[in-house]
C-alpha cells in the first residue's frame, strides 16, 4: 500500500488490542486474534455487555475445540490471552483500537490518547461520528458468510500508521486485505452486475440464463421480465462482463483502487466470481481493449449509465497499456 511503502523502516508498535464488538461479532473475530498470538482487552460500558462479550468468546472456543479446529490447551492458551474491561488501563495503552459501528464513537471516546481505530462495517451504512477520524480506517468484510478478504476502506486524509494498522488486522483476522480509498469496492461492482441483469430482464432475458452466467452475487435482484424479446449483440454473460469492466476502470482512473488485480482478486475471493474466468479486468485484457472499448460503445444505448465505455480505456490504448500493465505498482 502506499501508506507500507511511506512508512518503510519503521516497525508498527505490537501491543494489546482493545476490542469493543457485540457478542456476535466478538464470537467471529475475537478467537482468530487470539490464537494469532496478540493480547485482547475486551471493553463495553457495563458490566453487561461485557460479560456477554467475553462469554460469546468463550463459547466460540468451546465450539472450535470440539470441531476439532483447536486443542484444548491452545483454548487454554488463547484465553490466557483475553482481558475484559470497562475502561483503558493508563499503564498498557492498546496499540490498535477495534469496534463495530455500534460500539465505535464509545470506544474512540474512552482512548486516553489518540490511538487507531479500526472498524468493522458491512460499508452500506457510513461511519458513525468520531472525534479523530483521521485515526480510523474501515474494515468491510466480503458480503459472504465466511469471507476470505477484507476491503480497508481509506480517506485522503487517513493517518497512515492507521491504515498499517488495519492491514495488519485484517491479516490476524486470516482475511486478505484489499487497499480502497473511499469506499469498499465490491459493493460497487456487484451492484453493477445486478444493474446490468434487471435491465437485461427488461430486454427479456429469463432469469435462469442470467444465474447461469455464475457472474451475480447471490440475492441479486433480477427485476421484472419482458414480454417481448429484444435481440442482443453479445452473449448475456459478455454484457455482464463488460458493465463490470467498465465500472471497474471508472475506480480505477479515479484512484478508488490500486490496481487491476486488486479488484480481480476482491471478485474472486469476496465475490463468488468463478475463479477459471481470473476476475473481470484479466479477462478485459483477454478479450483486448480495443475490442472491449468497441463493443461498450455498440451497447451503450442499451443503458448509458451502465455502456458508455470509461475514460480510462481511450487512455490506456492509446499508451499500449494492458491491465496487467497497471499492476507494476
């Protein structure tokens, strides 16, 4: 990330993690934290919250040791490891501060000093208010049920030791994390998908030849279908593939993501995008630019919104660039 390559030589301090999170979402992630070797201090306001908290941490382990995903005396280990607290301790400030977005702003306002806030959110639903939002960055899970990446949602003005910090959680939590700037990017790209096929729906597409495609997210809306049928120029599954594509570009020529690989790999991963397809903008380079920008622009009258090839393309062909090109960096 450019926030690794700016701070380059200079280690992250490894401390305690002060964690505020409900019992379900202290259940999923506290137990990875755990057992990958760092301190958690659980924190809530009362002592309520707090021992459901601790008590939801304590049944995951149980229900991992009999899934046969842990031994006992790494159970044992692991909870040698986990405090519960309804304030910091002024001694042992936590490196890393991590919430939910219930628990956030409360969490941010009893940090004795300025310390980085990570924040677990499913990214529809905006950040609470926070005194230092400078110091949060956040943590958007794949929309799946056991997701394998995790998008770090950055601003412009994020601290960049912060944003360290996040990756390295995402990493503890054994997700990959993918770097965006403003917003999490699967989201946008997987809405376009079901943009696209409700307006095939219009075009009389049926809705089993747009899930056999394999490229919607489940619980896409599909929209109502058409009486009359209107001919297509490309394979449902090309037009699919091209709205993304060009969706994809737009984040990328407004600098909302890295590089090309990052959304193929987000796709893929975090996605359900079938994986012998590499992902939307390996499969743009496939199909060449030229002959993508072309047919974007033969369907565009088809949903400006969706067709209207982006900017990025004219630029890339006329640079002899390639997708895989942009992933130099």
């Amino acid at each position: 990330t450019p926030e690794s390559r700016a701070a380059a030589g200079t280690p992250l301090r490894v401390g305690t993690i002060a964690a505020a999170l409900s019992p379900e979402n202290a259940a999923r992630l506290v137990p990875a934290l755990l057992r990958s070797g760092v301190e958690v201090v659980l924190m809530a306001p009362e002592r309520g919250p707090l021992a459901q908290a601790l008590e939801a941490v304590a049944e995951a382990q149980l229900d991992l040791v009999a899934a046969g995903r842990m031994t006992q005396a790494q159970s044992e280990a692991d909870w040698h490891r986990i405090a519960g607290r309804m304030a910091p301790d002024p001694a042992d400030p936590p490196a890393l501060a991590f919430a939910d977005l219930e628990h956030a702003a409360w969490l941010e306002g009893a940090m004795l000093a300025p310390t980085p806030l990570a924040i677990w959110s499913p990214g529809t639903l905006g950040l609470p208010q926070l005194a230092r939002p400078a110091f949060a960055v956040e943590l958007v899970p794949a929309p799946s049920r056991a997701p394998r990446v995790c998008e770090v949602v950055v601003q412009p003005d994020t601290d960049t030791d912060t944003v360290r910090h996040a990756v390295q959680l995402a990493i503890r939590l054994k997700l990959t994390p993918v770097r965006t700037m403003g917003a999490a990017a699967i989201p946008v790209l997987t809405q376009t998908a079901s943009r696209a096929a409700m307006r095939l729906r219009t075009l009389g597409v049926t809705s089993a030849r747009l899930r056999d495609t394999g490229l919607l997210h489940n619980g896409a809306e599909l929209g109502e279908a058409a009486t009359d049928i209107t001919p297509l120029p490309h394979p449902v599954d090309r037009l699919i593939v091209l709205a993304m594509v060009n969706a994809a570009a737009g984040l990328l020529r407004q600098g909302l993501s890295l590089r090309p690989s990052d959304l193929d790999l987000a796709m893929v991963l975090g996605a359900g995008w079938p994986n012998w397809r590499g992902g939307p903008l390996a499969e743009a380079d496939a199909i060449g630019l030229m002959v993508l920008r072309h047919e974007l622009t033969q369907i565009t009258d088809l949903d400006p919104d969706l067709w209207t090839p982006d900017a990025l393309f004219d630029e890339m062909i006329h640079q002899s660039q390639t997708f895989e090109g942009l992933n130099a960096d």
